[in-house]
C-alpha cells in the first residue's frame, strides 16, 4: 500500500497512430487540467461529485467532520412487471380516429384520454455512507481545502489540513472489479480515526458482521403507490444488500464495533474501504418473488473475488479499463492568436502517480473553482471550459453505462430521492436518446450495449401493446418507460402520453451502429429481427389518407399544443411532421439494411418501398418555417422547448444543406422562431441542428447558451444551464445534456455520410481560431483526427478499419476524393489546395 508506487497503464488508441506536425510548431500556452474543481464541501446535491462504474453510483459531498457518499444502483426501482395493454384501447382508437377525420381535434384531444395506461415506476435510491471524524476536523484551514473529479482517471480526491496534518481522501468506483472504493489517509502515521456507517432513507437493516464488515439488507416497494397502501395490498418488490468492507493498516490501527452498526477506526496511518451491492432483479420479466437472486451471498461473493488484491491492484485495474475508453479522444481548442500546446491534453502521461501529493500539484489557475469558470464563460469564452463539459460528457456515459448495466436513465444512475423529478424514468421522446447521442461520433460505441438490450425488452412489451391497444404486429414503444420494460401510454393526457413513435426512434441508433461500425453480425442478429418488429407495426400504424398518402391517426408533436380552425386547443391530429419524419428514418434504414443482408425480396420491404412514396412529405408553413403538423395550425407558444418537427435535420438524415435547401431555410426560420431559451436538453438539441445547417454562429450561441450557472436554491428562475459540479439542468437536473454537448460539439467539428465526411462544417472560427481533435468516429468505421490554425484546416488524419471504402472529403465547398485501405492511417495536408493523398504506413508498431 505505498503511496509512492507507480502504475503503468497502456493507453494507445487510433488517435495516437497520427502526430500532426502542426502540433509541434505549436507555442501557447497549455489546456488547462480535465479537472472539475470545487472550493469547498458540497452544500447542494448539485455540488457533489459523480463516479460511477455503470452500474454502482455515488455522489461525493466532500464533507470535513462529517462526510457523505450518497449511493445508487441502476436496477433499484419500484414495481414489478406489468401488463401494459389495454382491451379497451381498440374501441377508444375508432373514435378518436373518427373525431380527427372530421376535424374535431379537441375533442379527439380528450378523447384520446381513454387510450392511456399507467403511471410507469420509479427510480429509487440505494442510501448513505456516512463517515464522521473527530471534532478537530471542524477547525480545519479552509485554505487548504481542495475536492476536485479527475477525468484523466475517474478519481474524485478530497483534501485539507487540520493543523500540522493533511488528509486526503480518494474515492473510484471499479468497473472491472464491481467495487466503490475510498481510500483515507493523513500526512502524519497514525491520524486517520473516523466512525463509519450504512444508512439509507428506504426500509432496511443494517448490522456489524465479523469485525469490519457492515451489511445493508433492504428493499424497493413492489408497487409506486405503497406508502398509501396496506402492507399485504403491495407485493413484494427487489430485494437488494449492500456491503461495506473495511481496511486498516498493519502497522497501527484499531477498529471496534459501535451501536451493532457502525465500525470505529482509531489511531491508523490508512483505511481503505469497500462498497459492493447486488440486488434480485433477474430481468424485467420476472417477478422479484420468483426471483433466484440472493444479494447477499452475490454481495459476498463480490467481495470475495476482490480478496486478494490490494488498492493498487484495484485501481491499476479501474485504470486500465476506464482510460482505455476515455482516452480515446481528446480534443484542444484555443482562441488565441497563436495555438496551445497540444502535448499537454493530448498526449497523456504514460504513468500515473499513485501519490496524491503529486495528483493534487497544478497551476494556480486550480485555485479558480470550476463553478467561478462556468459563472465568468459569458464575458471570457475560455475554449478549455468547453473542453472540460465536453470530456465530462464522455466521463459520464462511462460511468453510467456499460455493458451489463441498466440502460441510463433521466438521471444516469444519479439520484437522492425516493421520488425523483419525472420519475427519474426513462424519456422516450427525446430524453433517452440524446443520453446516447455521443456514443458513436465520440468513440464509446460499447456504451451503446445497454441501449439495445433495452430496446429488445421493449420489444417483446411492445408485441403485446400492439396486439392488444392497436390490433397491429410487431412492438411498439410510447413516451415513458422503467425498468420493467413499460411499453403502453403513460396516465394522463393525450399531450404527451399519447405517443406510439418511442420505440421506432430507439430503432433508428440500431442503424446508425451499424452505419458507424459496419458490424454485419450486430446487423443481422440484433439490429435486423427489432427493424423487422418495429417496421411491421408502423405499416399496420400508417392508414389510408386523403390525397393518397398514408397517415397516422391519431398523432400528436410531443408536448405541444396547437389551435385547431375552430379556435379550440388541442394536441391530437394526424401526420405529425415527427411521425413521418420517425417512419421514414425507419423506413429507409430497413430498406438499406435488408440490401445488405440480401433480403430485398422480402415481403415486409416490399410493402415498406411502396409505403415510402405515399408517406406525406414535409412541408413549409406560410411564416417560412417547417409546419409541425400535417396542417398549418396557429401554433400558441411559438417558443415550445420542443423541435420535433425537426428530426430529419437531426437526428434523422432526411433534411440536408445538399439535397434539400429550401427544407434548410425553413428549418432555421423555425430555430429562430422557437428562440435560444428552454431546458438543457432543448439547448443542446439546437446546437447540433444547426451545427447540421453548418451555421457556426448560432450553433456556438447555443453552447454558449448551457454556460449559466444554476444556484440550486433557486432553480426555478433558470431555464438550462449548469449546477457547479456540471450537472445540466432542465431544471431541476436531468443528464441528457450532459450527452448532448459532445455529440453537438462533435458536429461542429465533424459530420459524415456513408460516402461523406464534412470536416469543420460548424466550427467558429473567431472563438475557437485553433485547435485539434483526436479519436472522433465517422461513418464507415473511420477515425478523425484534425487541427486547424487561425480558422483554416491545417491537417487531417484518417484511420480506416474497413478494407478500400470510398470517401468525399468536404471543406469549404471544396471536395477531395479518397480511398482509404484497411488498416492505414492517411493525411490530407492543406486540403484547400487540393493536395494529393499520401498513405502512410501501418502505425501498429
């Protein structure tokens, strides 16, 4: 356990076969630390420090006296499954589809009502570790005080001095190892005392087994409504245990039982401790009474396979793991009129110190807190906060999504309540996909794994709720869903319950896997069979229309209202712009991947290659903006957080600069219409719809946007922004944002087609003059690397992984032709002059 060991960690990735030469001619001053960095104790949630390992969370408050590591767990929800159909669904459709063909679009609107179903469950929290020190801690030099997360390896450090005395406390969770770890330590041999403890605001039981032990036994309501319930009236819901492990050192230390349920350390030079959780959820179809599972002997069993390792080995392994996705991409940006440096953020150390001396030194710029950064942003623009909200992003798709994980919901896996905001569940009309929108373009496509398991439970939901609510095949997804795999309408008003296209926008990152990866396996195993389900229930969806076109009936825009021709408002109609732009996203994706697998022929993409011409096209209001709805309804809140009506910009790919202009004038009018205020989210969806319109300007407007700070206490004066631990904001948080920054970063600075690549297409050239990216992915299984000087592309650096593909380079109206061969890295210097490509060797020594 000596502090002064090293660990070697092997951190080459694609990016790091290309050394730009520009980087080397490059003399300002270097990027700031990938820290976020605090000036005291949390007093908020929002203050507090995420980890994370997908599975496992915790908040670090970074307390003195009294410390708290408040915990989560991803399959810790209410409930059990559910029936989500509706016998009744079938004769409610009729008359709603009945009142909108006579244009009674309010009354359809209530109506429409008697097509919801249940409330979905509920995300809870697992509890507390609470460490409480001895009252010399309260007279601590505040001077000394410093809690910072570092992203470069996933290690929130707290530290000060009582007196003579410096503490630190390092805390990570482990994803290879199952395991939150916290490692306390003083400057001085024999000063780390403190009583430990489990706590948690659910029903549970927490006991002392052996002599450094505490087990937590506790359980999730088998129903969201039990406080109003009678105990016998609910059943039983997930059962879980948590294990909380403790370490001292050889040399000195003593540790006691207190009170049956706290352990008491006295007089050690360390303590290291350990926190392992299982619960007995066995998937979302079985009940948690029938479940096998037992937590505790899971719990123990974790623990036990971590035995023999010391911190060391535990981090050295976190280490590895964690940085092997994380340090994939790194990305620089400078407003200066001559660069940074590059060497300093993108080519990371190749050992890091063990020593918390040694990771606490940095520059005097450390001593600004990330919180006073994001307050100066409006007047200062500092491109290395971008930077910082960009990695962070990555950081927290890490860390709370990994394969065999729980997909992340509204909140990650973060959450302090037994009732969060909306449920904490997950958003299906645009909340849980942003939450993935960075996975691929930011090189973390295994954290996409979640998703499309979850997609596959939706799935076999969703087979039912079509069969039953809509007489229809295939699966179908509405607005809200859980753990549970919830696939029918949420309770309540038609506004937003009402919304059967959740699961055919899930189906729409099934393809783009593909576009990126070109996994064929992926594609005809697992991507294909849920195309199939999700395609046959929209063509049973579509219905005939007037004029010839095929329409859904009902359908509403997410969220909106409108101000149907008899003055009354409503939110049902038919054919929203959304819809069809969802079904031909869909459509098109069948087509292109049936193409593939050699199932052209196939009766479903028969009828999909006839339905596709008879889908309504999307249309221009008579303001000039893109029409919402299939009529030009007045619209009464022209400023709706919402920009459905855009999908075919972005996401989709049914709406571009090339191919459709006029469509792109409309959809700039229509960003301008809905201004620049709403929910994080809302910021960060528009940032990336204009970063497809290659508009820089208004794109970096709306990350500009997101750079406000939210003061917690009154949180309801904000709309987006950032709490000081960088936490976006709806308000309150939700995590979406967090992941719609990269992926609207990423655009700005790349953007590709299956034989496109538009390199710079949204970059703001006088904010971010210079600067260089490493790692970021395109489609077609390539690797960008690029930097530019004083706004002009310098160098290019491409990586393919696939053998001979053809690529059309854009820049600036300027376009070179290249064929790339699997395995080589290629540079395309000063591209403006059209200068011919030169291979380069295989970088793989």
């Amino acid at each position: 356990m000596d502090d002064e060991e090293w660990v070697l960690v092997q951190r080459s990735t694609e990016k790091d076969r290309w050394n730009p030469s520009l980087m080397e001619d490059i003399n300002g001053e270097s990027s700031k630390p990938l820290k976020v960095t605090f000036s005291g104790p949390a007093k908020h949630w929002t203050d507090a420090i995420p980890i994370g390992n997908g599975r496992l969370g915790a908040m670090i408050w970074g307390g003195v006296a009294l410390e708290t590591l408040q915990l989560n767990e991803d399959t810790l929800w209410t409930g059990i499954p559910g029936d989500y159909t509706n016998p009744n669904a079938p004769a409610a459709l009729s008359e709603v589809r009945k009142l909108v063909d006579n244009g009674q679009y309010a009354e359809a609107t209530t109506a429409a009502e008697k097509l919801s179903g249940n409330q979905s469950d509920v995300y809870r929290l697992l509890g507390d570790i609470k460490l409480e020190f001895d009252d010399s801690h309260l007279k601590y030099d505040e001077k000394t005080y410093k809690r910072e997360l570092d992203l470069d390896t996933a290690t929130a450090r707290v530290k000060y001095s009582v007196a003579d005395i410096e503490y630190t406390r390092e805390h990570f969770a482990s994803n290879r190892n199952q395991v939150i770890v916290t490692k306390i330590s003083a400057s001085k041999q024999g000063s780390v005392s403190f009583t430990v403890s489990l706590d948690s605001k659910t029903s549970h039981h927490s006991y002392v087994e052996g002599e450094n032990q505490i087990i937590m036994e506790a359980s999730c309501p088998g129903n969201r409504y039990a406080q109003k319930l009678n105990e016998n009236d609910s059943p039983q819901g997930i059962q879980f245990t948590s294990i909380l492990d403790l370490q001292v050192s050889e040399a000195r230390g003593v540790v006691r039982v207190l009170e049956d349920s706290k352990l008491r350390v006295e007089g050690s030079d360390w303590a290291v401790l350990l926190l392992v959780s299982s619960s007995s959820f066995d998937g979302p179809f079985t009940k948690p009474v029938d479940s096998k599972k037992n937590p505790t002997s899971a719990s123990l069993s974790a623990l036990k396979s971590i035995g023999s390792l010391s911190y060391i080995d535990i981090y050295a392994h976190h280490l590895d793991d964690y940085q092997s996705l994380f340090h994939r991409v790194s990305l620089q940006l400078s407003k200066s009129s001559k660069s940074v440096s590059g060497n300093a953020s993108l080519t990371r150390k190749e050992l890091v110190p063990f020593q918390s001396d040694i990771s606490f030194k940095g520059s005097e710029d450390d001593k600004v807190s990330t919180a006073e950064r994001v307050k100066a942003f409006q007047t200062d623009e500092d491109p290395s906060l971008v930077e910082l909200l960009f990695q962070y992003g990555r950081y927290l798709l890490i860390s709370c999504s990994r394969p065999g994980t729980q997909v992340a919901n509204l909140q990650g896996i973060w959450n302090k309540d037994l009732t969060p905001p909306w449920d904490g569940a997950q958003h299906l009309n645009i909340n849980l996909q942003m939450n993935y929108w960075p996975a691929l373009s930011c090189n973390l496509k295994e954290c996409q794994e979640p998703l499309f398991e979850y997609i596959s439970s939706l799935s076999i939901s969703g087979s039912k709720t079509a069969k039953v609510n809509y007489e229809a095949k295939g699966w179908v997804a509405h607005q809200v869903s859980d753990l549970w795999a919830k696939t029918s309408p949420d309770a309540g008003q038609a506004l937003w319950a009402l919304w059967p296209m959740g699961g055919a926008w899930l189906c729409t990152h099934l393809w783009e896997h593909y576009t990126y990866t070109k996994d064929r396996d992926f594609l005809r195993e697992k991507a294909y069979p849920l195309l199939e389900g999700c395609t046959s229930f929209l063509l049973d969806w579509l219905i005939e229309g007037p004029g010839g076109y095929l329409e859904t009936n009902p359908s509403t825009s997410p969220e909106h209202m409108f101000i149907a021709p008899d003055g009354k408002p409503a939110s049902v109609s038919y054919s929203s712009t959304m819809d069809m732009s969802i079904i031909k996203e869909v459509f098109s994706a069948i087509v292109s991947a049936a193409k593939i697998l050699g199932r052209n022929k196939d009766e479903l993409v028969q009828k999909v290659l006839e339905a596709l011409p008879r889908l309504l096209p999307t249309k221009i209001a008579r303001d000039g903006s893109v029409m919402e709805w299939a009529q030009d309804f007045q619209d009464p809140e022209v400023r709706h957080r919402h920009v459905s009506h855009l999908f075919g910009l972005f996401p989709g790919h049914t709406i571009t600069v090339e191919k459709t202009p006029d469509l792109c004038k409309a959809a700039a009018n229509t960003l301008n219409k809905r201004g620049e205020d709403g929910p994080g989210w809302s910021t960060m969806w528009k940032a990336a719809l204009w970063a497809r319109l290659h508009n820089s300007e208004h794109a970096y407007r709306m990350v500009k946007h997101l750079f406000v700070l939210v003061d917690p206490e009154n949180e309801g004066n904000y709309e987006g922004g950032l709490y000081s631990n960088l936490f976006t904001a709806h308000p309150p948080f939700q995590i979406d944002a967090n992941f719609g920054f990269p992926a609207a970063i990423a655009e700005m600075l790349v953007q590709s087609t299956a034989e496109d690549l538009y390199l710079l297409p949204a970059l703001p050239q006088d904010k971010w003059a210079n600067g260089c990216v490493k790692g970021l992915k395109a489609r077609g299984k390539l690797t960008v690397n690029i930097c530019w000087k004083e706004g002009d592309l310098r160098e290019v650096g491409l990586w393919s992984n696939e053998q001979n593909s053809f690529k059309r380079l854009h820049y600036r109206g300027i376009t070179v032709k290249a064929n790339l061969s699997l395995g080589r890295a290629y540079t395309f210097n000063r591209l403006l002059k059209c200068i011919k490509t030169q291979p380069l060797p295989s970088a793989a020594s």
